[in-house]
C-alpha cells in the first residue's frame, strides 16, 4: 500500500497540466493482458493500454514488476485530448518455472487517473507442452456395410488442450465435406452408415502450438456379406426317355461378398423329379394300289410313314415312299417303234458328249502349266535387281544406319543380289552421356560389328569419330573372325600399364572383369564405380543417359571413397497406390550409403516427359530403408534439402544423401505427354522364307532403349530404319502400329495382322517393359531378297511416325549387319582436372570473387542468374561456397557439349566487357578479364583448359 501511495504521489506531481482534461474520470482499459503460453525457452509478451492514464504497471502473482521491466508508450488522443498509455513486459520460462502457488502464473495492470485506480483482468501465464502417449489410440475394426464406425481417440495431455483432427489414407478427413461423418463428438470419428470407400487407414492427429503427434494407425475394413440371386428357369430333363432329373441354380452375387463378409447361406443348386416321352420311330403303312400305265409305259405306288408317326424325336422311315414299275416288260411301242429300239441312239449321244468333256478338260490343265511357267519366269528376272537404300542419318542412341548403294538397273526400288555391297557408314553420335578418348590409339573393331563380314574393308568418316579422337578419315581391316574386344577395352588393357599414344599417363579407372564380360554377352553393364579422392570427378552408367559429378574438395584430404552406380532393372516400386503417376526415368541408386561429403553432388538422370507446358506435375523420390518410397520435392518448388534443374531431355540433381532415386509424374491434363522412341528390327527366320520385323515403342531414355538392344542383340537382329520419336498423349486413346505399303507379288502377310494395337493403359504405365508387336512376312520366291515397306505408329486422335523400311534380304546370319552399339562407352569414370570442363585455378577465382557480395552487387546470385540458374535461390544461400555449387551444377548441365562459351558470355555481361573470341585459349582470356587477378597462375590454367578441350 506503501508503494502504491508512492507512485500515485509521483504521478499527480508530474502531470498537473493534464487534470484539467481527466477530471472526473477513472481509467478505462482499452486492452487487457491476453492469458499467454511459452513455447519452449521463447519469452511473451503482455500488453495493456488504459485511456485517461497517468501511470500503468503489472503486479504478478501479488508482487509489483519492478519499474525498469516497464516498457511504456504513451500520445494524446485527438478527439478527447485524453492521454492514451500503453505498457508491455516480458515474461520468461525461468520466471514461470519459479513460481509455486496454489493457481497458475498470473498477471494483471493497475492504471492510474486523476481520481483513481483501475485493474484489468488477470491473464495467467502457463509453459505449453504436449505428451508424446495418447490417453487412448483408434483400435481396428471391421464394419458391415451401412453399419455405423465408431473411432475414440483422446489425445496426448497437453497445454494447451491438443486439437484433434483424423487422416483417412493420409488425407484429412473433413466433416463439412460430408455429412455422413462426424468428428465433433469428444474427439471421436463417427461413420453413420459404413460404405465401401470408407475402408481404410485412419489415424488420430493431435496438435497444439507446441508438437503435433500421430496415433498408431487403425485399419477399418467395410464387408459385405453375400445375397443370393434369382433362381434361373428349370433346365431341361436330364434323360431324354422316361424318368429323370430337372434343376436350377442361383449365385452368390446379389452382392458378392467383399472385404471377408460372410458367404450366402442356403443351397445354391435345387432339383426335381421330371418325366421325358420316349422317343417313337416311323412305320412305313401299306402301298397304294398301282396307278394307270402312262405314255412312257410307267407306272407307280405310293407309301406314307404313319405306321406309327415319328414322335418325341423317333428315326424316320428308312427306304423309299414312291415305287415305279415298266407296264409291259420293256415291249411297250411308243412312236410305233419299240421301247428297246428308242433307247439304243441316246445311249450313243451320251457316250459322244462325255469325249467332248474330257477333251475340253485337257485344253483347260495344258492352259494352266503355261501360265504357271510364264509367272514363275517373271520373278527370276525381277529378282536380279535390288532395292536402293536410302542412305539414314545418324540414329540416337548409339545406333547406327547403313547405305547400301548399287548401280541400278531398271527399276530403282531393286538391287541386284549378286553383287556385294559397298558399306559406306555414315555415324553421327548424339545420345547416351559417354567419355569421348582424345588419345591417338589403335581401333580394333567389336566383334558384333563386323566379325560376320570377313576381309571387309569398311571407311568411316563422320563427326562421331572425330569425338573419338580419330581422325577425319579413318580405315577399318577387318579379317576373320578372332579373339577381339570391343575398343574400349582394349585401349585400357593396353594404357594399364603405361602412357596412351605417347600423352601422359592415363586418369581413366580400369575397366571393370565384369564390365568386359558384360559387353562379350552383349548385355551393358547397369553398375558402374570409380574410386575417387579430394580432386572429385565423374561417373558415368554407359548408353544409359546417367551420370554423377562429385566436385573439386567435396571429398576430404588424404581421403578415398570409392563410389558406385546402378540402374533397378526389376518394376518399378516408386509409384503411389492411386495408380495417377508413372514413372519418367530409371531408378538410380548411387553410393555408399555411409558416403560423407561437404558439398552436394551433381546426379543427371535422363527422363521422357515433355516438360515444353506446364501439364505435369514431376516429383523427385527417394527410396528409404525399409523400402518405401518418400517424396523429395517437386520439380515446381521451392527446397532447402534438394536442387532439380529439369531439362528437355535431363533432370540435373543437386542431392546430399546418397540413395535411390527417381523421377515420376502425374497428368495434370489430357495435354500432357510423354517421348515414346520407336525402332524396328527384323531378321530372317529359320525356314528362310519368312522374315520377322519386331517394332518397339519404349520410353525415350537410352536406358530403356537399351534393354531393347540387348534382347535384339541375342536375337541377331537388324536395325531397319533410324529410331524416332513419337509425343504420346494423356488422352486415353490407344496407340496402333501397322504395316504398309508391301509388294503384293513377292512378300505376303497373314490376313488381320497388318494392325495391331496397344491399350492406353499399356503405353502410358510401360516404364521398364518395352512393348513390341511383330509382323512375320513370307516371301513367294527364296529368289526374292528385297523388302521395302512402311510401319506407321500413330496413337488415336494424336500424332503420328512412320517408319520407312529398306533392307535386303541376307540367306544366312553370316550375311546380315547387325545393329550399332555405342562401343566406346567402356570408359565409365575420370577423375581429377579431366572430369570438369572448368580449370581449378579459374573455379577458385570464380569462387573467390562471387561468393561475397560487393558494392557492385557482383556476388553469387547475379552469377545465378547469368547462367539461368536463379530459381530456388535458398538452396544455394545454405552453400558454404554458393558460387562453387552453382558451377558444379552448370558443369552437369554442359558436360555433353563441353565448351565454355556460355560462362564467358555470362562473365563479360556481368563485367561488361565486349569480346567477339571463340577459341578454347581466348575463351580462358575472356574469362580471366571479368575476374581480378593478383597471381601468375593464368598459364597453368590455360594448358588445364588445353588439356581438357584438345
């Protein structure tokens, strides 16, 4: 009271120009302390604002708040002139946790006027929390249909009092959205009437501001119990004479019992006596009486089958019912002559007409053998001539496309089958990420390319040797078939033990014993490793479009991991129940799951979506322990944890933690699309008279296109004509493959077969299993060796490839030419200043000069959005070096075209320096003028970037 009377005198003493307007006035709260919780260790804050007040405290629990404590505002109110005071405190766990009295911890104002005090409410102050345990958790439970659910729940003790809500399938369960569910009864879920679809998972969600906690979940089943059906009308009797056996039946599908529900009771079958008439055979009654003799000396009887009636399905009468007889023994005189006498001319007029039969039957047999010679000489002289291939372009994928060119002669769709021909391969490579081997080494052929080809003298030219490394011309001598691996191998087998073509020693990992079974099997290896160190590198899965960069320092010093990748070959597990998504690429496993690295890695994995509209919604999954699948982030969003960067073709990866991985997505409408890439290959078959082309429709992903060569590698068969991409929609329409356009007088086809069809369902959900439909061609003549044809695949209401097919027939496998595998692809791993395109000098001044912001705003995120890399810029903020990921993200994204013309550009905009040069030297010059330089370290740098890009 001391106290009070204190402040009371130093409030009056301070504001007497202001009794004037607050006479007769008590003060009135215009807001009071809110009862508050902590969370945590975080303190709250109460408020309380009075209106006239000279002074405001807090008294807690009885004891004033000492002044200093006091954070005080105060302003004249406009209308009234009174003045308005606001007073806040802070109140923190300690104080709370102190504090032991019979009620809660409290709080409340004293305002003081002119003529008196006021107190405001008491807010109590309590510390939040929420238990782990559920008082009671939903028990499982099986319900018949219509019946009522009844699901308790009373959630963990808490403060504040825990909100319950229900997840049905990991969806909310909402009461507004039906009326058939209640969950405002004390926390409980109630189901009025049980149908089909509320079967389910439910789980009981409680939260407060503190934690949120799950029950265990209660699996409810709905049953239906059986219900017989009509009976069906009686059969007929089971015996067809006499006494028998009649029944009817009825089904338990009126409903069918679901989910267990109990099955009908009662009989099923039901049966009756029945009584069957025999059956009765006919009799024959007695013949007429003779009738009148005729003109011709004939006469006749008759008999009818009454004696009995045929009844109840009897035989009838067998033997004739009319009788004729000659009247007078062959001696009856018509036209004055006798009967015996007319008959002997006819007899002479059939004999002639049966000459003239026989002879017109001759003529006709002798007509057909000449017509069968002429059309048999017809196909041999069209059979020396030969069909003129059309010379394909290079084939995605590693496949490659043979020319055939001859002299024509006559028509030009023939060749000529006796003269061998010119192989002139024209190979452009664009596909499945592989190494390209700068080094001048010796090529030795793969023995699936030309060993069935003997003393074949084959000339290649094309920009795909020159990424080998060879030069533009080059000369393959191929002799009989020998002990020979692919080139690959064999330049490892050879570098293993010293320099390549005279450059330096060899940064590429040894090839793998089970990498070199692999390609002599004909089967691409789906698991790759390289042990790498601090200098970082890049794995490589070959001709699957897959591939991992682990960057400069990631790894710690004088430390080696060695790190693996692999392809699931089994079905796919990634996908949700609902059946909405498929999967977009392969699932990609990389490792050891103990890898510890300080920077994220850089994962690109091929996909099949047409990502040009915005009509999917794409997710990245990761496999976790117990192999389940857990949603990462979508391509859309915004994400700490992970970086996706979607390409046309690729997906590039930041990730932290190794696993499996893989994309898949979900039709938002019938617009959206996926690649479909589409071969064919054809062979011969045993008898040599029928030929078979096999056409596939597969994912376009090198990964799932080569599945497709290795089963057509065992098989032996040829490519026909250069792979194409077909855009398959989400429309529910089905995709039709057909054959066309076949020379109707050398190859026939069965009738019905020259279209097939696949489902929707069948294409849009094939993901690992390629689809294949074949068409089986027989030819007229061994003599006929050229098929041309055309394959259309087009889907219903959608878009459309044809196929155009070109090909001679070879008699045996010793003549056929196999397909094309990207051969070079042994090299799976390079380590060290090989693996990047970027030399580490410039990097580190890269780095040096972005990753910490300047008056002139060149800092990381100007860098970002240089190279078009400025979404989700907060994953790149969390970064230690923000700039060193960014580059490690644009080398995943480059690496196939490898040329650092992009980044100049982008570093002479930030810089605003012009420069026209193009070259890999003044490209590094270009470089180095936008970053500032204080060391000599730019020649090294230029002979790494030399290195690299020779």
């Amino acid at each position: 009271m001391r106290t009070h009377e204190c402040h009371s005198a130093v409030v009056i003493t301070g504001s007497r120009d202001g009794l004037s307007a607050m006479s007769g006035t008590l003060p009135h709260f215009l807001q009071e302390p809110d009862d508050a919780y902590i969370v945590k260790s975080n303190p709250i804050k109460l408020h309380c604002r009075a209106r006239p007040a000279l002074q405001i405290f807090f008294k807690c629990n009885g004891e004033w708040v000492h002044q200093n404590q006091h954070t005080s505002l105060e302003h004249i109110e406009l209308g009234t002139g009174l003045k308005i005071r606001e007073v806040m405190i802070n109140v923190s766990r300690q104080q709370v946790e102190d504090f032991h009295g019979p009620e809660d911890f409290w709080c409340l104002c004293v305002a003081w006027s002119h003529l008196g005090t006021s107190k405001s409410r008491k807010a109590t102050v309590r510390i939040a929390y929420l238990r782990k345990n559920f008082e009671q958790e939903p028990q499982g439970m099986e319900v018949p249909i219509n019946g009522m659910i009844v699901l308790h729940c009373r959630p963990p003790e808490g403060v504040p009092a825990a909100e319950v809500e229900w997840l049905k399938n990991e969806e909310l369960v909402s009461s507004l959205e039906d009326i058939n569910i209640d969950t405002r009864a004390d926390h409980n879920l109630i189901i009025n009437e049980a149908r089909l679809s509320d079967s389910g998972n439910y789980t009981c969600l409680a939260s407060n501001i503190v934690a949120r906690r799950r029950s265990a979940t209660a699996t409810v089943i709905v049953f239906v119990n059986g219900g017989w059906s009509s009976w069906t009308d009686w059969s007929e009797c089971n015996v067809r004479c006499g006494r028998g056996v009649q029944k009817r039946t009825r089904t338990c599908t009126n409903p069918a019992p679901l989910n267990g529900g109990a099955f009908c009771e009662g009989m099923s079958v039901q049966k009756s006596t029945c009584t069957s008439p025999c059956p009765v055979d006919g009799g024959w009654a007695e013949w007429t009486m003779w009738s009148v003799c005729s003109s011709e000396c004939e006469r006749q009887r008759t008999r009818e089958c009454t004696d009995p009636e045929p009844k109840h399905g009897g035989r009838l009468c067998d033997g004739p019912a009319l009788d004729m007889d000659n009247c007078t023994g062959d001696l009856c005189i018509q036209d004055r002559k006798l009967l015996h006498d007319v008959k002997v001319p006819q007899a002479d007029m059939e004999s002639s007409n049966d000459v003239a039969l026989y002879s017109g039957l001759a003529a006709g047999l002798v007509t057909m053998v000449v017509l069968v010679i002429a059309v048999t000489l017809y196909r041999r002289n069209q059979s020396e001539y030969g069909v003129d291939v059309i010379d394909s372009s290079a084939l995605t994928g590693g496949f490659q496309s043979f020319s055939f060119k001859s002299a024509r002669q006559g028509n030009p769709l023939l060749m000529n089958s006796s003269m061998q021909p010119d192989l002139t391969v024209s190979r452009t490579y664009t596909g499945p990420i592989c190494f390209p081997d700068s080094m001048e080494k010796e090529l030795i052929p793969e023995p699936a390319l030309f060993d069935p080809l003997p003393d074949l003298k084959v000339k290649v030219h094309s920009s795909f040797m020159v990424s080998l490394g060879v030069s533009e011309r080059a000369e393959y001598h191929v002799k009989a078939p020998s002990q020979t691996f692919p080139r690959g191998v064999v330049q490892e087998i050879r570098g293993s033990g010293g320099t390549l073509g005279g450059r330096g020693k060899s940064q590429l990992a040894p090839v793998q014993p089970a990498l070199v079974s692999s390609m002599m099997t004909g089967k691409r290896p789906l698991r790759t490793s390289g042990v790498f160190g601090h200098g970082g590198g890049r794995l490589v899965v070959p001709n699957a479009g897959v591939s991992l960069l682990v960057p400069h320092s990631a790894i710690e010093e004088d430390t080696t991991w060695e790190l693996y990748m692999s392809i699931t070959q089994q079905d796919s597990s990634a996908l949700s129940d609902e059946g909405q998504e498929i999967l977009l690429s392969p699932e990609v496993t990389y490792g050891p799951p103990g890898l510890t690295l300080s920077c994220p890695v850089a994962l690109t994995v091929a996909h099949c979506a047409d990502v040009s509209s915005e009509d999917w919604s794409i997710k990245l999954k990761r496999q976790t322990q117990d192999n389940s699948w857990e949603e990462v982030m979508t391509a859309e969003e915004e994400s700490t944890s992970c970086y996706c960067l979607l390409d046309t073709q690729c997906c590039h990866l930041l990730v932290e933690r190794p696993g499996c991985y893989a994309l898949v997505g979900e039709a938002l409408t019938q617009a959206a699309g996926k690649r479909l890439r589409l071969a064919a290959f054809g062979n011969m078959e045993p008898n040599f008279l029928n030929y078979s082309i096999r056409v596939y429709c597969v994912d376009d992903t090198p990964h799932a296109f080569q599945e497709v060569v290795s089963v057509e590698w065992g098989r032996g068969g040829c490519l026909l004509e250069e792979p194409k991409t077909l855009l398959f929609r989400a429309n529910s329409f089905s995709l039709q493959v057909s054959i066309q356009d076949i020379p109707q007088f050398l190859w026939s086809i069965k009738p019905f077969t020259t279209c097939q069809e696949f489902s929707f369902s069948q294409v849009w959900c094939s993901s690992q299993s390629p689809l294949q439909c074949a068409f089986s061609l027989e030819r007229y003549s061994p003599a006929a060796n050229q098929l041309s044809c055309k394959i259309s695949v087009r889907q219903v209401k959608g878009h459309e490839q044809i196929l155009q097919v070109y090909t001679t027939i070879a008699e045996n496998e010793k003549d056929t030419v196999p397909f094309f595998t990207q051969s070079d692809c042994t090299i799976t791993s390079q380590t060290g200043s090989r693996a990047f395109k970027i030399p580490l000098s410039i990097r580190q001044r890269i780095c040096a000069t972005f990753d910490t912001a300047n008056a002139k705003g060149k800092d990381w995120q100007l860098l970002a959005q240089k190279l078009h890399i400025d979404r989700n810029l907060g994953y790149f903020a969390r970064q230690t070096s923000p700039s060193a990921v960014i580059l490690s993200l644009w080398e995943a994204q480059h690496q196939e075209r490898g040329d650092l013309d992009s980044l100049a550009s982008a570093l002479e905009e930030i810089g605003k320096v012009q420069s026209k040069h193009s070259t890999s030297a003044d490209t590094l010059d270009r470089i180095s003028k936008t970053i500032p330089s204080s060391d000599s370290t730019m020649n090294r740098s230029s002979d790494e970037l030399d290195a690299n890009h020779t």
